[in-house]
C-alpha cells in the first residue's frame, strides 16, 4: 500500500531463493525499521530472533508471542528451540547487527547468529537491504520525510556452508568456529550493494 500510494518503491532481488529456503539462518543488515516487513513478504512463515526488550513493547508484544518469536534474552530455550524449527525445515530470521545501523559508523556483529548455526550445523543465507534515504533509521526521527522518494533494495545473496567452517579445524571448537563465520558474515554484509539504477525498470524483482 505504501508503494502503491508513493511513499518509497522497493525490489527484492531473489524474492523466489527466500520463499524456497528451508533449514537454515537468514541474517541481513538492518538499516531501518521496516527491513523485517520487506522479507517476511515473501517469507510469511519464517520465525525471527528478537530483542527480550520487546515484549514490554505493549505495541508489538502481543504480536511477538502470538508469532511464537525467538527471544534472545531466553538463553536456556534459545539454543533447543532454534535446533528443532531448523530440523524441521523452517527458517529463522536474524539481525545480528542487534539493533539498527549506524550510518557512518563501522558495522558490527553480535555472535548469536554464528553460533546458532554452528551448534545446530545450520546454514546460513545473506541478504543484504539497502535504502536511497535517510528513513526510519537509528539516527531519524519517524515523522521525518526525506525530500526523495525512498527506494529500497533487498539483495538475496550466497548461503553460507557453516560445515566448512565447523570443518576446518582438526578438533571442532565451536567458539572458534562462530568466531570465523561471523568474521565471513561481517564481510559479506558489510559489502557495498549495487546501485539503485533500474529499479523502476526490472519487473522480475519487483514484489
């Protein structure tokens, strides 16, 4: 309805790979408030790992428990329950980044993805979301309107072996294996994604 009315276009580029996914972890930077939307759209039966915070969000609380989300602050049910929804061929959508990017500052990443793909020996898919404006980020304001038309981008990229990682050592020690995928996810994530150009003119991308 959004792009419908003008307020911001989108294309998701690999719409068809995320409503094809199983078993494994997407993890994807976080720009701005509306990133989880523009997935689930196509991914609307995937879990997704949130802040313990948000539950005394009367907003949004009803919603998480509804969903049956993934707290992160329920450590001792974290790690089992993320094991059998993955086993069970879900997905389990992830921001590793914890809270929304800072523009400017260096991206960094919180561990809980990695490890939960290494102690469940899940994969992992990269997805990579940018925006043209400054729009609902860390640093803006909501009832700020940028003086374009915002334009997001979601990029569907590579899916990461975690066994390659799990593998490489000749005993496997699972901090060290998370220490090295999450420094692989850094990477992929924090590369530059394409510009917007053509965005209006690729149909197949758009959702």
């Amino acid at each position: 309805m959004a792009k419908a009315v003008g307020v911001l276009d989108y294309a998701i580029d690999g719409a068809q790979t995320l409503r094809e996914e199983r078993g494994c972890l997407v993890v994807a930077n976080h720009p701005t408030l509306i990133d989880y939307v523009l997935i689930a759209s196509v991914m609307p039966e995937t879990d997704c790992l949130v802040k313990g915070d948000l539950l005394r969000n009367p907003f949004v609380s009803g919603v998480i428990r509804a969903a049956d989300y993934l707290i992160n602050s329920q450590a001792d049910r974290l790690l089992p329950q993320s094991e059998r929804r993955l086993r069970n061929g879900d997905t389990l959508l992830i921001f590793p980044e914890g809270t929304r990017t800072r523009v400017g500052e260096p991206m960094t990443l919180q561990r809980g993805a990695a490890n939960i793909a290494v102690r469940c020996r899940a994969d992992l898919r990269v997805v990579t979301i940018h925006c043209s404006e400054h729009l609902l980020d860390k640093q803006s304001k909501w009832y700020h309107v940028p003086a374009h038309k915002p334009q997001f981008r979601v990029m569907v990229g590579e899916r990461i072996n975690t066994a390659e990682f799990c593998e490489a050592q000749e005993a496997f020690e699972p901090a060290l294996a998370a220490r090295q995928l999450n420094r692989h996810l850094l990477y992929q994530l924090s590369q530059q994604t394409p510009p917007l150009a053509g965005i209006h003119n690729d149909a197949s991308a758009l959702s």
